[in-house]
C-alpha cells in the first residue's frame, strides 16, 4: 500500500504532461471522435443534449478537433492546477489498510494551498428539436425530457419509473414495440442527472417505414402511464432488479 500510495500521488502532483504525449494523446481521440462518428445511436443521444443544454454542459464530452488542437502541455497542467483544488479531491481507502496510511494521504494532500474551485453558470433543461441526415439501415429516435438533477430527492422514484417503462424485457416499451408489434429491435429508456438539471429519455431504433407507429406507440404509452400510473406487480419488479 505505501508504494501504492507513492505512485498515485506521483502521478497526481508531479505528471509531466510533456509534449509528446499530449501529440499521442491527441491522436487517440481525434480515433475515438470518428469511431464515435461511426455509432448512430450515440450522436442522436448527444445531439439531443448539446440542444437541451445549451452552453458548457451541451458540448461534446470527447470534445472537437478544433479545440483538441489548441491543447498543449501547459495548458493541461494549467487546467489541472485551476480544478483539481483541494474542496474537490476525494481519496478514497479501502481494504486492509493502518492509520499510518491514512496519515501519511492526508499529510501529503493536506499540503495544498487552498484555493477557489472555478464557478459555473447554473443549467436547465430547454425543449429542442434536432434532425440530422445519415444513410444508416435505422432510423435513430430519442425522445428528452426534464428529468432529476443528480441529487435530487426524486433520483430514486425515476430509477424505478424508468425501469418499468423501457429498463427490461418485461418493461411497457418493449413490450409493446418489439414483441407485439415487431417495429424495432432496440428501444430502452434512460436518465442523465447532472448537478443541477437532469434528462429523461427514450431511445429507438426503427426501419423508416415504421418510424410513424413507433412515435405513436411511444406517446401512447407515454400518457397512459401519466394518467394511469403503474400496477403493484411492475413496481415490485422494477424495485428488485435495481437492488
């Protein structure tokens, strides 16, 4: 554990962040931006929230090749310096470990000069449309909603919504889409908390020629499970698979 230790904080507090490897680096995500490219399903979800979340929480998370070419050595270690702040590091032990080992984390972080973790503008969610033209086989659906921020008090209440509109195999969505009605292979729900706003979302994958019903089914079930709510047998069962 002390050499562990050792090696963590040194790459920590003293990473070179030569010019080199920013050259390599860089490589291997401009790779991973076209491979990403590559991935309908993927750019629908993001298209979807860089136009729900304008601004810093709607850009691309890989970034773009614009601005990973500007990025050099200094800049990261300058960025690390700025938002790696001391209010903002958690370490985190565990396992067989002795007091000596914490004492000897908290000496070494506990060295940090104190100083003001960057601000951002707060963020919420705006209704958005989006289209974008591709020769794929399917069409790629995602169909957003205001959703919980990451610690809001109803988190957990969404989790199980979730799961039993399109978190299953028995869940509504697929039920009704793909084992009834044969208009998709895959169509799932999913949520995105953020620190202070959040997204909810349905997600489908659908030949053209059945692009309409699927919208339709998706709406139908959508308001019957707003007016109706869910039966007692869909609850207990979204509650166990989550714990």
């Amino acid at each position: 554990l002390p050499l562990a230790i050792h090696v963590l904080c040194e790459m920590f507090f003293d990473s070179n962040f030569a010019e080199s490897d920013v050259i390599s680096e860089r490589g291997v995500i401009l790779d991973e931006i076209d491979m990403y490219e590559d991935t309908p399903e993927d750019v629908a979800g993001e298209r979807l929230v860089s136009g729900c979340f304008p601004g810093a929480l709607g850009r691309p998370v890989l970034g773009r090749a614009a601005s990973l070419n500007k990025q050099t050595g200094e800049g990261l270690r300058a960025f690390k310096d700025a938002h790696y702040a001391p209010e903002r590091i958690v370490v985190a032990v565990s396992g067989s470990f002795a007091d000596e080992d914490i004492a000897r984390l908290a000496e070494r972080f506990g060295a940090m000069p104190a100083s003001a973790a960057p601000r951002f503008a707060k963020c919420a969610y705006a209704p958005h449309f989006t289209l974008r033209k591709k020769a794929t086989e399917q069409n790629q659906l995602v169909l957003g909603f205001p959703g919980p921020c990451i610690n809001g008090d109803d988190r957990f209440a969404m989790q199980l919504f979730s799961g039993i509109l399109g978190g299953n195999a028995s869940s509504r969505l697929l039920q009704s889409l793909r084992e009834k009605n044969g208009l998709c292979y895959s169509i799932y729900t999913y949520t995105a908390p953020f620190e202070d706003t959040g997204l909810f979302a349905v997600a489908a994958a659908t030949g053209k020629e059945a692009e309409d019903k699927a919208l339709r089914l998706i709406s139908e079930e959508l308001r019957r499970i707003r007016d109706e709510g869910v039966t007692a047998e869909e609850f207990d069962r979204s509650r166990r698979q989550i714990i």
